[in-house]
C-alpha cells in the first residue's frame, strides 16, 4: 500500500496569511502526480475536492488555493486565508488502491 | 441538483449486519465507478471499496474484505453496501462517492455521510 504523509499535523494562521501543507508518498512513482487530489473537510461536512491532479482547481474552487509538486513532495498553498478556510484539509492518491488519504492538516484561527 | 444521499445507517451490534445505500440525483450514476469512504469519530478519511460503472468488478480495503460488499442497481441509480460481520471499529461515517476517472480519479462528489454504529 501507498502511504501519504502530511504535515505539519495542525496550523495556526491568521487571516490573510499564506498557508503551506506538504503531503509525501511513501513509494516514489514518476506519475503520481497524475493522481494526487487535495480535499478540505469542516466539521459535521463531507470533504470537498480543491484540486486534482496535483495542480487542477476544481471548478468553483477560489483561485488563492494552489497546489504543485517538488521533488516528491507535494504541495497545497492557500494565499490569503479567508475565515471560511479553517478546516482540515487531506491529500489523496489514486493510483492504486486502496486508494490512500494522508491524515490531515488541520487550520486554524490563531 | 446533483446530488447523493446515503441511508441505511444506525446502532447495530457486533456481528450484525447493515445495508447502506446512495441514491444519485440530478445525474445518471451509470456513467461512473464509484466508492465508500468511512470516518471513525475524530479520524481521519478511510478508503473502504469501488465499484465499477457497470458493477463487474469491485475491490475492498483490506480492513473490510470478506466482510462487506460493494453493488450497484443503475436502473434504480443506487449503489448499496453491504455490511455483515460488523465490529466496534466499524464504527464511523459512511459517504458514498462520486468518481472523476478523466481527472485524476479525484472523488469530486460526495454524499452527507450516514452514522454507522457497532455497539452492544
């Protein structure tokens, strides 16, 4: 099984702040990045799909959320946290299953 | 509106069996494969079956397999999942998912969830 890391596990940031989760696979795979996805989940919600692909904003999704790929490492940046950010977000891969999450970044309000 | 809504959960006790079931709206369920994720209280999201578009094949977590069963009626545009055996640890929010196969095989819709819990 793949095995995605994240961190840190938790944030404090204020409004306005950039805001940077890193999310690792625990095997290297050159097209991983095909099928990484990134979802924000608020309590008592389903998760929402921010991007997919690494890179791709879902539709509807604000452009200050931002995601890329650096040497294996994988990358979710928000620019200018809004209130409605706070939450905990998740990294995904799908390229095989079980189709892994990492265990969440949680944000929020300092 | 496009939609899914998840029904069958509720208080079951250990060994005991439960079929959850998702219903699409607003969209033919037909045309994608779909999943469950589960979420025990204060975790994190757990990967637990697929199913394909046309319901003939399917693959399970490990933590499920032989014990769950994942199926699909696209007349009825419903996926159920089957549940016998259940144990504590089953305990969780079940979701039904919607899957983007041409991006990235992203989990782009998802139901509210419906509370499943094992306990004597």
């Amino acid at each position: 099984d793949i095995q995605m890391t994240q961190s840190p596990s938790s944030l404090s940031a204020s409004v306005g702040d950039r805001v940077t989760i890193t999310c690792r696979a625990s095997q290297t795979i050159p097209t991983l990045g095909i099928n990484l996805n990134w979802y924000q989940q608020k309590p008592g919600k389903a998760p929402n799909l921010l991007i997919y692909g690494t890179s791709n904003l879902e539709s509807g999704v604000p452009s200050r959320f931002s995601g890329s790929e650096s040497e294996s490492d994988f990358t979710l940046t928000i620019d200018n946290l809004q209130p409605e950010d706070f939450a905990t977000y998740y990294c995904q891969q799908t390229y095989t299953t079980p189709f892994t999450f990492g265990p969440g970044t949680k944000v929020d309000i300092k | 509106e496009v939609q899914l809504v998840e029904s069958g959960g509720g208080l079951v006790k250990p060994g005991g069996s439960l079929r959850l079931s998702c219903a699409a709206s607003g969209y033919s369920l037909g045309g994608y494969w779909m999943h469950w994720v589960r979420q025990a209280p204060g975790k994190g999201l757990l990967w637990v079956a697929r199913i394909t578009s046309d319901g003939s094949r399917t693959w399970y977590a490990d933590s499920v397999n032989g014990r769950f069963t994942i199926s699909r009626d696209n007349a009825r545009n419903t996926v159920y999942l089957q549940m016998n055996s259940l144990r504590a640890e089953d305990t969780a929010v079940y979701f039904c998912v919607r899957v983007q196969a041409q991006r990235g095989r992203s989990f782009d819709l998802w139901g509210q969830g419906t509370v499943v819990t094992v306990s004597s």
